[in-house]
C-alpha cells in the first residue's frame, strides 16, 4: 500500500486526508493517505530522508517510505529552497513544474522510481476557484493581497503566470499590490518575483499598513492569503469600512468562516472563502500521484 501524507506545523485542522482517503477508496486506489506535524527545526533533516516522523497514530515514516506528500504551513517556501537548491537528495532525479519556479513555493511532492517531482497545485486551486466560485473576471482589475507566505506566492503566480507565458487563455490584470508585516516574508516575495521582469512591473510590494486604505480603495479584488482568520477570535485584516461595493473578497482560510468573509457578506460583497481552493489543489494533486482522474 502507498502512503501520501501532509506536512506542516501545525496539521491537525487539516481536511485533507479525509479528502484524500475518500478519493482512493472511491477509485479503489491501495493507498493511505496521513497526517505528519513536521516542526521547523526538523524540516531539512525529514526532507534529506534522514529523520523518521510520526502520524498521528503514532505509526513513524520517513520522507523515503512516502510516495507523495501535501505541504502547508509554515514550510511552502522553506521545502523549495531546501529540495530545489540544496544537494542532500543523493540519486534522484528532480523536476520541478513552471509554477513551483515562478511561485519560489512547493506545496506537491511526487516520489516515483528515483525521480522526485514538485508542483504547486495551490496556483492552480486558487484561479479555478476564483472562477468558478467567485466568478470574477480579472480584466484590467486592481487586486490588493494580504499576505506572502506560500499561499500568497501561490496567489500571485496564478494572477501573473500569463506574463511568463504559463497560460494561453488569460486575463491580463493591471496591478497587484502585496502586503505582509513580516519583513522577512515581504524582502524574500520581493527578490522572488524580481526574477521576472514582467512580473515585476505588475507588482508594487507595500510595507506599511498606512499605505493599505489608500491602495484598496482603487482595488476591484482583495485577497487574504494570510493565516488571519485561521483562529476562533481572529480579527479581520481589512477593517469592514474599507469594504467598498465594487471590492470582491476572497479568503484562502477554509477551516472557518472568517471575520473578513462574514464582513463581506453582511455588506452584500461578492465573496468566497478558500474550500475551493482546497478542494482544487487537491484534485490537481491526486491527478499527479495517480495518473488517474479525481472521482
């Protein structure tokens, strides 16, 4: 039996094993799928297939005996520095997907015959979600985002990968503005999609929250891709006055309704919280394990 797993830190809100396990026993799959809480500290040693883990059952696994692993918080950007620049994978072979390098995030790990492939299917969940369930079209549109951790390099790849030539059937959008209080997050974005130059002239990263009213106001999308929200008690990111009527919502926090989404709603604002994305991302990474279509 093949076991696929979540690594993060921590995992235990996570819909994705039920998710997934639903999935195989559905295609009749011999596969399981595992929550692992991987702590910070111990992210390059499990990734070097040095260090064993334990599920939450207690059963102990390393990188090695996995033929495929989720990643989330906090190691999207950390797990792509680590497999995609760093020589500790001896004898395998590694392929990396067109998101993964534009995005500078890994959130799909395949582990197949020697060879380790990384994607980032959180891309590719988060534009079908804001089609399908937002319904928004990002012509010539201002987005605002919160937040730059892996789910926001996530966001940004997905709104700016037509310029890099990802995507033929595209809307062009006119600026995004990026906003994160964690410096170091901010500065590592910033130098990731300066890589691009056509990317970077559609991004303006913002270090101020004094600068958020101002930005927002001239926005026809915001996007939460911070945790906030994550935490019964979480205020919003954006007070609700700033809310105005030709801004639409969408939060990648799926595990609750947010204070950010119940303000949209109680002002009539076109919203949508993250289970989309979830669901997606994860469709696009059954697909990659399987070969076989999600049910």
């Amino acid at each position: 039996m093949k076991t696929y797993g979540l690594i993060g830190y921590p995992v235990k809100h996570s819909l994705s094993a039920l998710m997934h396990n639903a999935a195989f026993k559905e295609l009749k799959i011999e596969a399981h799928y595992r929550l692992f809480e991987v702590a910070p500290e111990d992210l390059e040693d499990f990734l070097a297939r040095d260090k064993k883990i334990k599920d939450k059952e207690g059963n102990s696994f390393s990188a090695e005996d996995l033929s495929g692993f989720n990643i989330t918080i906090p190691h999207k950007v950390k797990a792509y520095e680590i497999l995609a620049k760093n020589p500790l994978l001896k004898n395998i072979t590694v392929r990396q997907y067109p998101y993964v390098f534009l995005s500078g995030a890994i959130n799909t790990v395949k582990i197949e015959n020697n060879k380790i492939e990384f994607e980032n299917t959180d891309t590719m969940g988060f534009m079908r979600s804001l089609r399908e369930d937002l319904k928004f079209d990002l012509t010539d549109k201002n987005i605002f985002v919160f937040g730059c951790g892996g789910a926001g390099r996530a966001v940004i790849a997905g709104l700016t990968a037509y310029l890099v030539g990802l995507v033929k059937d595209y809307k062009p959008i006119n600026k995004i503005y990026v906003y994160d209080k964690n410096k170091e997050s901010l500065d590592s974005a910033t130098a990731n999609f300066g890589r691009f130059e056509d990317v970077k002239k559609k991004l303006e990263f913002i270090d101020s929250q004094s600068q958020i009213a101002d930005k927002i106001k001239n926005c026809q999308l915001l996007v939460n891709a911070s945790p906030v929200g994550m935490k019964e008690g979480d205020a919003s990111v954006l007070k609700n006055e700033l809310l105005h009527k030709d801004l639409s919502v969408y939060d990648v926090v799926y595990n609750r309704e947010t204070q950010l989404i119940k303000d949209a709603k109680s002002l009539g604002r076109n919203n949508s919280g993250g289970l989309g994305m979830l669901l997606y991302q994860g469709v696009a990474a059954f697909e990659l394990w399987t070969g076989k279509e999600a049910p």
